[in-house]
C-alpha cells in the first residue's frame, strides 16, 4: 500500500494519476497547501523540502519526495508506463526531465504572473507568457506525427499533462498549438486520468479547450 501526500496541484496530480494508471492502492493524505499543511513537522520528516507530492510505500518502507523521482520509482517498482526499448526509455526520461527543469518551472511562474497577480509586474507577464508559448511550440513540434511524447504512453505524458491541464491560467490557446490539442485531449479521456485528476476530490472537471 502506498501512502500518498498530495494537493490537487499540477505536480500533486502527476501522482495520483499514476497511481490509478498503475492499479496501485494507496491511502490519500491531504495536505492542503492554502492552510500550510505542508509545514508541520510531521510532513517534514517525509517531504524534507516541504512539498507536496510525497509517498511513503508500505512494502519497502522507502519515502520519496519530488514527483518526476517518485514517477521513475513507480515506473520501476511495476515494470510499466515507460517504454522498454533502450532509445525509447531514455526518449521518456529525457521529455520527463524537460517537464521537470522547464515546462514546470516556467509555466508555475505564469501562473503567478499572470493568474494570480496580473498587473503587477508588466515586465513578468510578458516574460512568462512568451516563455509559456515557447515551450508549448517545443511540445507541439514533439507530438507532430506522435500520439505521445516517447512514442508511447509513458511516465513523460503523465508528468507533462497536469501541466497544461492550466492552459486558460497560462494565457494559452490550445487550438494554436493542435498536436498538443489533440494529445491533450487524447489523455483527458482516458478513465485513470479522470479519477487521478480529482485527488483529493474536491468536483473538479478537467479543463476542455
């Protein structure tokens, strides 16, 4: 059994959709972030960077911080979602990376910038948003002629996903970027993702462009 740490976040969604991709059971913890769960001691001692996701995997005891690591673990652990072919493993590993060290990051800021505090900062809404259409252009030429990111569903789309599940807060069109549309759309219809989506449930619909 696995215990799972999360908020309905971007990153907290990668795990809970993975999870149900999986099949694995898991006991849901919520630490709700707009009440500073994420500080308690308590969670400190699972998450030492204070957050979330976080899971502590009963089998082995081991806990884990930080969702691209635990999407690797969860992908060993059960010998699926990443491809099994050499080239195509490092392909999802490489596209997971690119999630975690940009398309992440960046968008996160624009989700500052340009949801939370628009009219603040002129200066970081303009950055963020060119940056955000930057890097949904690097996806879009990826997915040309693809129906995922390795070539099959992987880890990589998992990660990727919950992040452009927040197109409308990004200032982002999806028909402006069709391959994205269409792999967007592709992955919101699969049944894991609906329920992984809403974890913890809180009646949230997916985003639909």
């Amino acid at each position: 059994m696995i215990d799972l740490y999360t908020w309905s976040t971007p990153n907290g969604r990668k795990v809970s959709i993975a999870l149900e991709e999986l099949g694995l059971p898991y006991n849901l913890h919520e630490i709700n972030i707009m009440q500073d769960d994420q500080f308690a001691p308590s969670f400190l001692k699972i998450s030492p960077n204070n957050k979330i996701p976080a899971i502590v995997d009963g089998d082995t005891g081991l806990s884990l911080m930080e969702s691209g690591a635990i999407l690797l673990y969860l992908a060993k652990k059960t010998g699926k979602l990443m491809p099994s072919s050499e080239a195509g493993h490092w392909h999802a590993v490489e596209w997971l990376m690119w999630q975690m060290g940009g398309f992440g990051p960046m968008l996160g800021q624009a989700h500052h910038f340009l949801h939370f505090n628009k009219g603040k900062a002129e200066y970081a809404e303009e950055r963020y948003a060119k940056e955000a259409k930057r890097l949904y252009g690097v996806l879009d030429r990826r997915l040309e002629r693809r129906d995922f990111l390795a070539d099959e569903y992987s880890m990589a789309d998992i990660a990727t996903w919950p992040w452009a599940s927040r197109f409308e807060w990004q200032g982002i069109d999806l028909n402006e970027f069709p391959n994205v549309k269409d792999w967007y759309t592709r992955i919101a219809e699969r049944p894991a993702v609906q329920k992984g989506y809403d974890v913890p449930a809180r009646g949230q619909p997916i985003p639909m462009p």
